[in-house]
C-alpha cells in the first residue's frame, strides 16, 4: 500500500514539475516577444511612476492608461522625427479619417519644418483655402495656445473641432512684418481626389488633390474620360497636395510610364537594402506630351509622381521647390487599438536622388505673388499652358 502511494505522490510530483516548467517556458515565450534588451534598466520609470502615485498632489488625475500613452509618446518624441509618431485608440480614428478624406476642422494639411509648426497645404475648397491660408504660412499661435509648445498632433487636436465652431490662428507669412490673426470656421471637410477639365480645346488639365484611398479608383475613371475626349496633352497639378498612400502614387504612376518603369526606391538605410517600386500600370497616357504644376504644399507621394515622370520621361516640372517630405512611413498596430506610424526608410527619386528636407527643384521657376492671390490670377498655371502648346 505504501509503495502504491509512493507512486502516486511520484507521479503527482513529477506532473507538477513538467506543467511548471511549461508554464514558465510559456510565459518566458510570450513576454520575450515584447521584452527590451536585458541592457536597458526600467528601474528609472518604475521609480518616477511610484514618486508620482506616491506623492502627486492630485491624485484623481493619475489616469493609468493616459500615463503609459505619454509615456510612449515621450518616448516616440525623443527620436526627433516628426513622421515617426504615436497614435492612441482616438488618435488612430483621426489619422484613418484623414486618409479616408474626411473629417471635421479647417481642411489644411499640418507639419513641422525646422522646429516651426506650419501649413503644408490648404485644402482645395475648405474653410483654411477660403480664409486665405497658403502653403508655409507659419502657425504662431491656435487660439491662445502658443505653437512653439506644442507637436504637430498637439496642433492638430486644437485646430480641429466641431463643424460650426471657430479657431483663431494667428499666422506669419515670409513676406510679412507681423503675425496676423485668422479667424477660420470649422466645416465637415471631404476632400476630393481629382478634377480635370479640357482646356483650349485639346489639354487635359488634371488637378489631383491628395493621394487618398479612393484617389486610385477616382484617377482611372478620369483617365477614361480623357482617352475618349479630344485630349491630346496633359498638364498634371500637383499644387498643394500633401501626399497619401505611396502605392496609390505608384498605381497612378503607371498610366503615365512604361511598363517596369522605376517610380521609387526605398532606402532601408539601416539594412543597407533598397527597394524598387515599378510601374505596372497599362501606360495608356504614355504617348500623351505633358508638364507638372509643383509649389511648396506639394509633399511626399506627390513629389514621387512628380520626379518619377521627370526621371523617366524628362517631363517639365513647374512651379516652386516641393516641401521635401522624402521619408517612407508604416502603421503598426498595437494592442488596444492604438497604432504607431514609423519612419521606416527615405525614398529616392529613380535617378536615385534624395529630396527628403530639400524638395524637388522646378525646371521653370514660377512664384505666385500676394497681388495674384488676390487678383485671382495664375502665372503658374499661365507658364505650364504656354509650355505644353510648344511641345510637339
């Protein structure tokens, strides 16, 4: 009898051991896959966090979540890259919201240069375009809060609100003495991807807004039209798009260019490997002469299209220099429903040129003055039909 409960208790010891070790090696796996370098010491935030819940004066504010949120944001911050940012579950539904085309706020494309929060680009027939804001017009402060203090996101959370509310932007242009104060009323912002009309009866002047998530769809229905019509050049506008999706870009790129055509390289610069992005479109707009209307809100999948068709085909950029948005971004999920967009690459044009903090140089420099804004005229787009009627 002895000997048969030996057994068991062998048994029952021997059950344990296995079932733990395996639990020990299960939770080693799944913590290892999010588990720092065993050189770095958490013991500095472990300690800040317990001063905080030990001593912080109010102590209905220590939101839990909202405290590991900044700490991420802090830490997404000190990498001094204004592309590589965090997004909460809030955050999140914004920026999707973007790339859909459409939202609630001003309707202008925000980001930083040198430190300065600023207009990348207004919008095509939002409140922000209305009110006269324009492509590096520089945010000194949103409402009372100055700019200086704050992130790109930071800006963004307080330039955007309701439909019907109003923001005060207070804005300094390079060619002004003083700040200005602009008062813009917020709307349901829907961006549209594409228009284009015939001109002088044989020129398709195609204005493409932003490089959105329908704008691939939208640009073929278009291209369709412009086959059938008596279209017999193009002049493509880039003005004042910020960009998009890289692989929209690429997809439309593939109407204008041959077939295996490169449209862009990413530079992996931390791998040291680069990859080729070529066109597969059906290259039926290849045939077509044409020129690229560029400004200071063109940036990121705009300027690719743009110095793809120059490399490629030598077609005439004019305009002003590009902002120089050259980087490559993935969104990454994370637990919860937060997300972190990550500069993961810079782009090079297919000649091999980098852009990123220098933008793309026109081949025609054309400058819009402020008596052109106001007078509603546009010597860029005067020089590009000029041009496009001289070539054969």
């Amino acid at each position: 009898m002895k000997n048969r409960l030996g057994k068991i208790f062998v048994l029952i010891f021997c059950f344990l051991v296995i079932f733990g070790v395996g639990f020990w090696v299960g939770k080693v796996q799944v913590v290892c896959k999010v588990c720092p370098p065993e050189k770095v010491d958490f013991s500095l935030l472990w300690e800040a966090w317990d001063k905080l819940q030990e001593k912080f004066v109010s102590p209905e504010k220590l939101d839990t979540q909202k405290m590991i949120y900044g700490a991420i944001s802090g830490m997404v911050k000190s990498l001094d890259d204004p592309h590589t940012v965090f997004f909460s579950p809030e955050d999140t539904k914004k920026f999707m919201e973007d790339v859909s085309g459409r939202f609630e706020g001003i309707g202008a494309e925000i980001g930083e240069r040198k430190g300065q929060i600023q207009i990348i680009a207004p919008l095509e027939g939002t409140p922000a375009q209305k009110a006269g804001l324009r492509a590096g017009d520089k945010i000194i402060k949103i409402n009372d809060t100055l700019a200086a203090d704050l992130s790109v996101d930071e800006a963004v959370d307080l330039i955007r609100g309701p439909k019907g509310t109003e923001v005060i932007l207070s804005i300094f242009r390079e060619d002004w003495s003083s700040p200005k104060e602009i008062k813009i009323k917020r709307a349901i912002i829907e961006v549209p991807s594409i228009k284009w009309e015939l001109k002088d009866s044989d020129i398709a002047y195609i204005k493409l807004f932003q490089f959105s998530q329908n704008a691939d769809a939208d640009f073929q229905n278009a291209a369709i039209e412009i086959i059938r019509s008596p279209a017999k050049k193009i002049i493509l506008d880039l003005r004042n798009n910020p960009g998009g999706y890289l692989e929209i870009s690429k997809e439309i790129g593939g109407w204008f260019l041959e077939k295996n055509q490169t449209v862009v390289i990413e530079d992996f610069r931390k791998s040291g490997d680069k990859k080729y992005y070529n066109a597969e479109g059906n290259s039926k707009l290849l045939t077509y002469p044409m020129v690229v209307l560029i400004n200071k809100g063109s940036a990121s999948a705009s300027e690719i299209l743009a110095a793809a068709l120059r490399d490629n085909r030598g077609v005439k950029l004019i305009g002003e220099t590009s902002y120089g948005k050259g980087s490559v971004q993935e969104l990454e999920k994370l637990r919860g429903g937060s997300t972190i967009k990550i500069t993961v690459a810079k782009w090079l044009t297919p000649k091999g040129n980098l852009i990123d903090g220098v933008g793309l140089e026109p081949d025609i420099k054309v400058e819009m003055t402020d008596k052109d804004y106001d007078e509603d005229k546009d010597p860029q787009l005067d020089k590009a039909l000029e041009m496009i009627k001289e070539i054969k």
